[in-house]
C-alpha cells in the first residue's frame, strides 16, 4: 500500500510528465502554466487513495484523479478572471500574463481535458465515472454562482451559506473521493458512502479556512489575516455574528459592512472584537467538529478494514488540523 | 424516414421540452436564453440525419445530437464575450444583457451540461461518441485561438486560413455528423466518411460565408455587407487578395487594413475593387466547390444507398447555395 506522500508524488510526477507543447501554442501554454503552480494536489490524491482503499491499482485511477485535478484548476483560472485576482500561488494569474480573452478560452479547453483525462478509466466504470464528474463539477459552478451572489447580499442564512460551501468546494473533494472508490471496484454503496466523507471533510475544511482568516497564525498561514473581513465575504463567522448579534453589535457590523473607505488594520480588529464577544471562533469549531464527525461516522461504514482505512483518516486530520 | 424539416422540428421541440427552471436561477436562465434565440440547429439536424442514414432511430442520437447543439450556443456565448459583441441573432448578447461573470460561468455551466446530453446514447457507443465530441470540442477552441491570432496577423497563408476554418467552423459539422452515425449503428468506416463529408461542407460553408460578406444580396443576406472587410478580417477573399496582388494592389490593400479612421462606405468600395480586379471572387468560389466535391465524394463511398442519402445531399445544396 503506498503512503499518502507517495500517491501525492505519484500524482505530481504524472503531471510533470504530460506534454503541453502543442499548437497552437497560445491555447495550450496557460494551461502548463496554471498546472506548474503546484498545490497540495488534494483531489487527485483523493481519488488515488479511494481507489487503492478497494484493493485498486493506482493506474485504474490516475486519468480521472488528474482529469479532477485540471478541472479544479480550471474552475480557479475562470474565478480568477471573474474575483480579477491578479495572483494565484505566488503568481501572476493567466489574465494578469496573457489577458482575459487567453484566461476564458484556455480555461475552456482545459475543461474539455479535463473530461479525455477522465476518460481514461475502465470500460466497466466508465459512464458512473463520467455520470458522478458532470455532476460534480456543475455542482462547483452552482457553488460559485451563488458565492457570487451572496456578495451583494447581507442577509445570507447559515443553511444558504452551507449549500455554497458544499457546492463551491466540498462535491469535488467527494467526487473525487467516489470516482476513486469506483475505478478501484468499489460497490456503489461504499463509493457513496466516501462521498458523504468527502462532503463532511469539505465542509469542515471550508469553515476551518474562514476561521483561520481570522484567528490563524499570520506566520503560518499563507495569506494576511483578515482577507474576508476586508472583503465583506460571507463566511461562517460573519453569518453566525449576524445572526447573534444583539442591536448594538449587529449595527456596528452593518455600519463596518457598509463603509466605502476605512483602515484595513482598524475594520479587522474592530470586526474581531465583535467576533469574540459573541464567541462565533468556538461556533465555527464546532461546526467543524460536527462535519469531521459525520465524516468519520460515514467513512467508519465503509465495508473494508480499519486499519485499509489509515491514511483517509490521517489526511483529514491533516486538512482540518492544518495551521495554514 | 423523416425529412429534413420533420428531423428540425424534432430538435426544436426536444430543446423547448428542456426545463431550465433550475436553482441557481442566475446561472440557468442565461443558458435557456441562449438556446432560445433560434438558429438554424444544422449540427443536431446532421447528427439525426446521419443516425437515420444507418437505419437508427432518430431518440437513439438525440441526447448527443441537442448535446452538440448545446456545446455549438455556448462556444457562440464565450466568442461575443472575447469579441466584446454586442447582438447575437438580433437579440442582446449574454454580457450585456447580465454581465460578463455571468456570461463566463454560465458557459462553463453549459459546456458540462453539453457532456451530460451527450452521455444520453447507447453504452455500445458511448465511448466512441464521448471521444469524437471531446476531440470536436477541443478542435472549436483551437480554431478560436487561432481566429483570435489571425486579428493581429498580415500574413496569415491561405492553407493556415483552411486549418483556421477547418477547425473553427468544419470539425463540428463533421464531428456532429459521425456521433449521429455511431449512434445509428454505423460501421467505423462509414462514421469516418460522413466526418469528411462534414469537412467538405463546413469548408465549403465558410468560404461561402466569406463570399457573401462581399458579393452577398444585402436584403437576402441577414448581415450588412462588408463587415469582414471593415473589421480586417482575415477571409479567403483578403489572403487570396494579399497573395495575388501586384505590388500597387497590395500598398493600397495594405493601406486601408492600417488605417485606423475612415468612411466604412469607402473601405467597402475600395477593397471590393480590388477583389473585382484581382478577380478573388471566382478564387472563392473555385475552392468551395472543389471542397464541394470532396464531400460528395466521401458521402458517396458511404455504404448506404444514394436514395438514402439524398436528404444530406439536398442539405449540403442548402447551405451552400444559399444567400444568406
């Protein structure tokens, strides 16, 4: 059985050893470009990981895992263009080098990869391979459709803001999950059963990212704390406040929401305050504990041994546990 | 065996039975407002002709078939974007009547959805299908990339303008075609004949496109005449033009593609004299008809009877005889 770090190797030297030298050479070169920005590589991982719970080969899964792979990358290079992010990992984003016209088709074309890469898995599984991928990935545009949406909004529910976390970011965690479980020969039952995992692992994985922008360590975590505070974003701590926040507080909340110009650094404390005092970090922890839980309880059912079982529980804890 | 206007009517009640009521409504109304703007729907058309040729019913290739037609409206909907159009089929484009995060994601939306209609065949066929529609796809983008790369190009040749249109416009007529004969059960060989005939006639249609923009009755044609030459659009007409003309023809040719301001009435009127001279006209008109020919003469290798065939022949006259 390999380790998690030897499937996450496996995954990388697959990619680095694609050829994206094609013409026309402006189409293809983005995409390299966009897939040589690194990232933990988590869905693929995933997907390889599932395959070999059932006794799988990684072969069996590695077309679809790094077809999920470009699809999630795909997905971040057109919200890139639509949020006019102008840095990705460290690099310029394919609209800031090239231009937007590039990022949308680019993206387009690497959609289209993304389903040959999925392609490549056995006759057998075929079509619930493809079946659970469509879904999947509409469900991550439904996702992000409605975390646009919400942008403009201040009266976003905690069920409203969990349906978008779930769609924007945890169906292709358990996609990916499923898709391995069935390239490895998994019953539907057992594949589904991993894709609740998947669901539970994402949506706690969703809330530990609000709260780490706000209560995270500024040295481990990867981004400046207080991103989503600046930018209005709903998320789990800001929904929760709003929610039980008595007149005062939620006024002043209002008032910081509102404000057209302001001092970054005063807009994050202030906020923070309101945070504590209403004790909306230990909430979103407990949320999380919640979606961890219901993920352990499902992965729990799946019919093969505890111990086969390791490494999907690791990973979790190392994604929930993370401190960046 | 159903006529080509019974087999129309077909698609368009099949796309009007498509419930697009579905939440988020902000990412599926634009997707049903695109598909309701009309159009001639000649890819699912072909795609039912070319199921019926074989004997297969026309439900057998219908999933695909309105799949290619979805994948042809959304490559229309990411082109305006890219071309800032405003008007599509006389009606407001997707970013102007939203904006262009909608029209980008909305696309996205659509080109998956495109996959799960074409999902809609026979296991039989299912992976052969997927293949042509992924290999079909990619190619239309490519084309795209290199129309884009043609804007800022004066020496664009004459068989890079073929590729250009081979891909771009060909390829998905022809692609449509052999998904339709899989699904009727057509042999591999006969599938491949009708893909030729595809790319006859898609060449053929498009270098008649370019003729009309240019020799074109105006009241017959639906556009204003002299739109390709306005915008310097590389055309069969102007590469042909720029590879004849003798070194004063080709100064003033070349004039009037750098000047940034002038009477469009003018530009028409001048460039037009140069094609007349340069005779360009019957250049376009030779090559449609030897691309003509060579569709003809893959449909006629196919292994049906001619009788069968007639309705694809009478198709291929219509929209190459045609004068808009």
């Amino acid at each position: 059985m390999k380790s998690i770090e030897e499937i996450q190797q496996a995954v990388k030297s697959y990619l680095a050893s694609l050829d994206w030298h094609i013409a026309p050479v402006g189409l293809y070169e983005p995409i390299e470009y966009v897939l040589s920005l690194g990232g933990k590589r988590i869905r693929p991982t995933l997907s390889l990981m599932a395959c070999q719970l059932f006794g799988g080969k990684l072969e069996q899964a590695m077309g679809p895992a790094i077809g999920l792979e470009i699809f999630h990358n795909f997905s971040l290079l057109h919200d890139d263009v639509m949020d006019k992010a102008d840095m990705r990992r460290g690099h310029p984003t394919v609209h800031k080098k090239w231009n937007e016209n590039t990022a949308i088709l680019s993206g387009d074309a690497m959609l289209i990869k993304a389903y040959q890469f999925v392609s490549k898995c056995d006759d057998s599984v075929y079509r619930s391979v493809l079946d659970v991928v469509s879904a999947t990935c509409l469900g991550v545009c439904e996702g992000q459709q409605y975390d646009m949406e919400f942008e403009t909004r201040t009266d976003v529910s905690l069920p409203e803001y969990l349906e978008m976390i779930r769609l924007k970011t945890a169906v292709l965690l358990a996609g990916s999950l499923k898709v391995g479980a069935l390239c490895g020969g998994a019953s539907l039952q057992d594949a589904d059963l991993l894709y609740d995992f998947g669901i539970g692992v994402g949506l706690a994985f969703q809330i530990k990212d609000d709260w780490l922008d706000v209560y995270g360590d500024v040295a481990k975590f990867g981004k400046a704390i207080g991103g989503d505070i600046n930018c209005n974003k709903k998320t789990f701590l800001l929904i929760t406040a709003l929610e039980k926040a008595d007149a005062v507080s939620k006024a002043t909340l209002m008032e910081w929401l509102a404000k057209e110009k302001f001092d970054r650094a005063e807009k994050v404390k202030a906020v923070t305050a309101i945070y504590d005092k209403l004790d909306v970090g230990s909430d979103a922890e407990k949320a999380m504990r919640h979606h961890y839980e219901s993920a352990v309880a499902a992965l729990k059912r799946v019919s093969v041994s505890e111990e086969l079982k390791k490494p999907l529980y690791d990973l979790a804890d190392q994604l929930l546990y993370r401190e960046d």
